[in-house]
C-alpha cells in the first residue's frame, strides 16, 4: 500500500515521559489548538493509536445514530 503524503507528516519519537510533540504541519491541517482536549484511542486491529478532536467524534457518533435510526425504519417497515 502506498503511503498518501496527504496522511503521513513525519515520524515522532516517544519521550521518556511518553510524550510525543504533532508535528506542526498536522498541527495546522487539523486546526488543533494549545490546551484543546483530544481522545487517543488504541486502533481495533493494528498496533497503534488514533487521535480525535472530541468535537468530531462526536459529530461522527451523531451521524453514526441517525443512520442506525433511518436502517431501524427500514427494518421495520419491511417486516409490517
């Protein structure tokens, strides 16, 4: 698989403390601000994490229950 530049910055180096510093390029794409709260979640199949601003998750979870709604409606108008 090729790597798309348009999703890789650069690689990090974990401190001693476990810290890592995002790139500043990745910084600026995802419009990350100084103090502004992120969730790291460990990848379901792979070793290694994803990282998400609170806000989009939340928008990816709204979107995720209102298609989950409109496929129950389906459902149920099919077995009616």
């Amino acid at each position: 698989m090729a790597c798309d530049k348009t999703q890789f910055y650069e690689s990090v180096t974990v401190g001693e403390r476990g810290q890592i510093v995002i790139p500043a390029e990745a910084r600026a794409d995802m419009n990350f601000q100084p103090g502004e709260k992120l969730l790291v979640l460990k990848h379901p199949v792979h070793q290694g994490l994803v990282v998400f601003k609170i806000g989009a998750l939340q928008g990816f979870m709204d979107e995720l229950q209102r298609t989950l709604d409109m496929a129950q409606e389906i459902a149920d108008e099919d077995t009616a």
